[in-house]
C-alpha cells in the first residue's frame, strides 16, 4: 500500500513539474506598458533603409509593432510567402510564432525568400547589437528599446 502511494505521489510531482515547466517556456514577451522604441532597418548591403521610434502599446508582441507599423510577409509552414501573416504557422513545446520574409514601409521595401537570405533581428544591449534568441513573436522588448533588422545572406562569407 506504501509504495503504491509513493508511486502516485511520485506521479503527481512529476505531472505538475512538467506542467510548469510548459507554462514558464510559453512567455511571449509581451509588453506590460505603453511606450516607444527605436527599431532600425538595414539592407543587405548596410543600407540603412528606416531608422525610427515607434509606438508599441500594453499587451503588445514585437511582431504585433512591426504588423502595425509596417507591411510585411510572413512564411507559411513550407516557407512560402504569405502576406496576410494571418495564421500562426509554427508551433512548439514553448513557442509559437512567424517568420517573416519581407517588411515595408512607406518608402522601402526588404524581402527575402528564406533560402538565399533572411531577416536577422538583433537586441541592443547598452554597448552593441546582439542576435536575437527567440522568434519574431517573442523578442523582449520594453520603453526605449533599440532592434535592428537586418537582410542577411544564408551563404557564406568564407575568403578562398
């Protein structure tokens, strides 16, 4: 009888350390304020194609900023362009989320087709621009917060 309520104790801590360990993975970096940031747009070539501060509002993601202040064109799950960026097209134990291919604004236009080149988006971190660890959906951000996104070439740079 003891070790049958061992076992199902034993379960149960198991269970719920799984469940937390779920529930702790799937933060999506919301924001908790109202405020601005600057994000930064470069071409592959370093061509600085926007450089702006921009609103993001309380319970915002980054890619709902970019959605709002910007075209863009997302993948679908076979990495196909998709301009509506309408459906969530990734999903994992911890995230879900969008890649985007393209973004554009006013006066610019940046696209890529994920096998030649791609979007980087990097985190400034009070002395330089970081690469980003998590997805479009999930990159932390906050009032005054610096992100560069950056057109970047999947081959590599190797000098023969």
């Amino acid at each position: 009888m003891r070790r049958t309520m061992f076992k199902i104790i034993l379960t149960l801590i198991i269970i719920g350390a799984g469940a937390a360990a779920v529930v702790l993975m799937q933060k999506d970096n919301r924001s908790e304020t109202s405020g601005t940031m600057t994000i930064e747009i470069v071409d592959d070539d370093g061509t600085v194609l926007f450089d702006g501060v921009v609103p993001f509002e309380e319970g915002d993601t980054f890619f709902d900023v970019l959605q709002r202040q910007f075209d863009l064109t997302c993948a679908t799950a076979d990495y196909k362009p998709d301009p509506s960026c309408d459906v969530v097209t990734f999903f994992g134990i911890g995230y879900t989320g969008r890649v985007v291919l393209g973004i554009a604004g006013d006066d610019f236009s940046l696209s890529t087709d994920w096998t030649h080149a791609f979007l980087a988006f990097l985190i400034h971190d009070e002395n330089e621009y970081m690469l980003a660890t998590n997805g479009v959906s999930q990159i932390p951000f906050g009032e005054g917060s610096r992100i560069r996104i950056e057109k970047r070439s999947t081959e590599s740079r190797e000098s023969s």
